[in-house]
C-alpha cells in the first residue's frame, strides 16, 4: 500500500453517451477522494458529451486523441511517465491491451479491467489482442454473472480474478409522481393520455431497434393510441427512421433521460447483447415495469413477471404480446413498476463504488 492518495488512471475509449461511459460519471461522484486520486483519459476526441460531468466531480480529464489519432498510445505512455500512477483501470478492450502491452515488465501501475461486453461481441483483432495480454490483468470487474461466463477460462488468473459488481444509476433525485409525467410529457410533446414506451440506446445493431419498430407496429394494430420513443443516436438511424410507422418518436441523444423517463409507461430494449444496461437500471429505479429480451445481464435484475416481462432476442411477436399485456392493464403496470423500484433498491452506485475500490485495496496489497 502507499502513503497519501493513490493515483488511479481510469482509461476507455470515449466519453459519449453510452452506459459504460455513464458508469464513469456515477462513480466518480461517490469515489473516496481522500484515499483515491481519479483522472480519466479516453481515445476518441468526438466522444466528448460527458467530459464537462467529469469535471463537474472533479476529476481530471485527458484526451489522448487528438491529431494525427493514430499517436495515441505514444500519447498514453506519455502520461503513464508523466503521472506515475499506481492503478490503471481500464473499460475498453482496445486501450485496455495498449496499457497492458505499454507496462510490460513493470510492477506499477496495477492493472485492473471492467468488462463491460461479452467477448463473442468484439471484432476478431479486438479478440487476439485482448486474449493475448488479459493475463497482465491483475483483477476483473465484470457487471454481470453472465459477462463474467463469457472471459474464457483460459485467459484467466490463479486465485480470485474476476469480481461481479452490478453498477445501479444514479439518477440525483430526480423527481416523480404526476409533476415530473407531465413536465416529461410536454418536453416530449406526447398526449397526456396515450400509452407510451420508451427505450434509452444507441442506434446499432446489437441494440436491434429494428424488432422493436417491427413489434410496435403490431401493438399499434390493437392499440392505435400507443407511442414509442427512441432516446438515442448511431449508425443506423436514417434506416430505423425510414422502417418507423405511424405513433414513433426519435428524440435524439439527451442529457436528461432521468427527468424524461416519468413520461413513460413501459420500458424497453430488444437488445441482441448486453452487460447490464445502465438504461434498464434507471428505469426500475423510476418505478417503471419494463420488457426486455433474455440476454446478458437482464435476467439478473428482472425476474419475468416479477419487474417486467423477459422474451426472447429477434422476437417481435413476443415483443408485442409483452407489450399488449401491459397495454391493457394499468394495474399490472404498476405493481410491476413498484417491484421494478423495489429491486432496484439493491443496486447502489455508492455500493458498487466502494466494491471496485475494495478490489483496488486487493491488487494493491498484492
């Protein structure tokens, strides 16, 4: 252990809007300034949304990225001399294998790594360069039971290795009740009366949007009063705009998804993959039931028929028969959201916190 604060470096390759990326800011606001010493450094310079968050908590922030790109990792080694930090985190498996290649044969910094994503979902490079340096891992926090089956055995570490800490949001007291629905309504320009569903992702294919636009068209069928809403941006949204039908809002990427949630009745993602969704946890936490497919980490916070409903990925129909049960029975909406708020009561972001700095107390008495 070391005297005075410990430096800790957390490392990922953008600050955008993303779950993972939201992970950092929740955490930074309940990490333990006295013991630890937090700066963040990330890859991708347009990837900046929750930089001024960052340093609203206090934490210093270093963009290795700018031009030419390519210089990055010299732009990392350079900090790692400059700063001298005892702990690298790393969220991100490409500059997650740069740190672990560029600290070869040096015992400071500790290197410990989230793993957000299970590993069939990288790209076949990513997968070499991960597996070849994830033994430089001192310890991994993974968000999920189900992220931490997927780390092969092999590329595993003797003893106690890997560390599954399930991250809740951190939503600052937004309000609730009928206020906050009808101020999220009017920011949304949605009828006070329709039944609206709404879903927080980015515009990619493991998201696959394009079931859920296929699903809601057919909940439209019965109920024509119905709306989705779409938070989020990505690759795929001029092809998503042009599938939409009747009833469907794109709301863009938005910096107060927690004051807009109220305004829905139903949560979604009709994810092909997942960790576990920081969108899903802030739902629950708002009290709203939610239906999701049977992937990743879901099943581990909503039990089906317990919070929500779970079905199956690339199922439209079983999207639409979840969604028509909640449809028709305000009743079941809301004993389901009050058990959505209940369980989610058990995911703290100040607890997950203190359980990531109780790993970084383990490698570093290591």
């Amino acid at each position: 252990m070391t005297a005075g604060p410990i430096r800790v470096l957390w490392l990922t390759k953008g600050l955008g809007r993303g779950g993972a990326e939201q992970l950092l800011v929740n955490c930074a606001r309940h990490a333990d300034r006295e013991r630890y010493e937090i700066e963040v450094a990330y890859v991708l310079p347009w990837k900046d949304a929750l930089v001024p968050a960052l340093e609203a908590a206090g934490v210093r922030v270093h963009c290795l990225g700018a031009a030419p790109g390519r210089l990055w990792p010299w732009r990392l080694a350079r900090l790692l001399a400059r700063r001298r930090y005892h702990l690298v985190h790393s969220h991100m498996p490409v500059p997650a294998a740069a740190v672990r290649l560029l600290t070869l044969g040096r015992r400071r910094p500790v290197l410990v790594h989230t793993e957000h994503n299970v590993w069939e979902r990288y790209r076949t490079a990513t997968r070499w360069a991960n597996s070849l340096t994830y033994r430089r891992n001192r310890a991994v926090i993974a968000v999920s039971h189900a992220v931490a089956a997927a780390i092969p055995a092999a590329r595993r570490r003797a003893g106690e290795f890997v560390h599954v800490v399930h991250h809740g949001p951190d939503l600052g007291g937004a309000a609730g009740g009928p206020a906050a629905r009808a101020h999220a309504r009017a920011e949304l320009a949605l009828p006070a009366d329709a039944l609206v569903i709404g879903t927080v992702a980015n515009f990619t294919p493991k998201k696959d949007q394009a079931t859920l636009l296929t699903a809601f068209g057919l909940l439209r069928e019965r109920h024509p009063e119905a709306r989705l809403v779409l938070i989020g941006s990505g690759p795929l949204e001029a092809e998503l705009r042009a599938a939409a039908g009747e009833g469907v809002l794109f709301a863009g990427s938005r910096s107060d998804v927690p004051e807009l949630l109220p305004g829905f009745d139903v949560f979604t993602l009709s994810s092909r993959q997942e960790g576990l969704p920081v969108a899903l946890m802030e739902a629950m936490t708002s009290g709203l039931p939610s239906v999701v497919t049977r992937v990743g980490g879901m099943p581990e916070v909503l039990d089906d028929g317990g919070q929500g409903f779970l079905v199956e990925p690339g199922d439209p129909a079983g999207l639409a028969a979840a969604f028509g049960r909640l449809a028709g029975d305000a009743g079941l909406r809301e004993r389901l959201g009050a058990a959505a708020r209940l369980r989610a009561e058990r995911f703290d972001v100040a607890g997950a916190q203190r359980a990531v700095e109780q790993v970084y107390e383990q490698v570093l008495r290591s």
